[in-house]
C-alpha cells in the first residue's frame, strides 16, 4: 500500500498564479482554468488510484500543454489586433 502524504497546494497553482500576470481575464476563464482543472482531476485520480509515477507524468505533460495553450492564445490574440491595424 502507497504510503499516505499531504499536498499543500494543488497541482498548477503556480501556472494560474503565472497566467492571472500574463492572461486578460476572457483566456483566464475559458482557456486556462479548465486546463488547470483537467490537470488536477487527471493528478488527484491517478492518486487515488495508488499510481504515483502517472500523476507527475501526467504534471509534465499538461504543464507542457499548458504553455502550448499559451503560445497559441497569443498567436491568436496577435492575429485579431494585426487584423485591426489592418483596417
């Protein structure tokens, strides 16, 4: 049997804490949350579920995600306000 431990702060807090400085509030809502929300579920089951290793995998993984998720939302935003200048 796993042996028990505390967490203190939930998976990925630090990535909110990094996206409220750098996100407007529209990408906080319907980009990052739910992609933090997907991290801790998939951290928090693999727990549950007694396998340790999955979760800090599945940490990388979606941290990774996350900065693509990132990366694309600027892309997307730098799209629309070059299309703006260009009218």
């Amino acid at each position: 049997m796993p042996e028990a431990f505390r967490i203190d702060r939930p998976p990925g807090w630090r990535l909110h804490a990094l996206a409220v400085l750098l996100c407007k509030k529209k990408t906080l809502h319907q980009v990052v949350e739910p992609l933090l929300a997907d991290l801790q579920h998939e951290y928090y089951t693999a727990l549950a579920n007694g396998r340790p290793w999955n979760a800090s995998w599945g940490r990388v993984r979606d941290t990774i995600g996350f900065f693509k998720a990132l990366g694309l939302s600027a892309l997307v935003q730098l799209s629309k306000d070059l299309s703006r200048l260009a009218k």
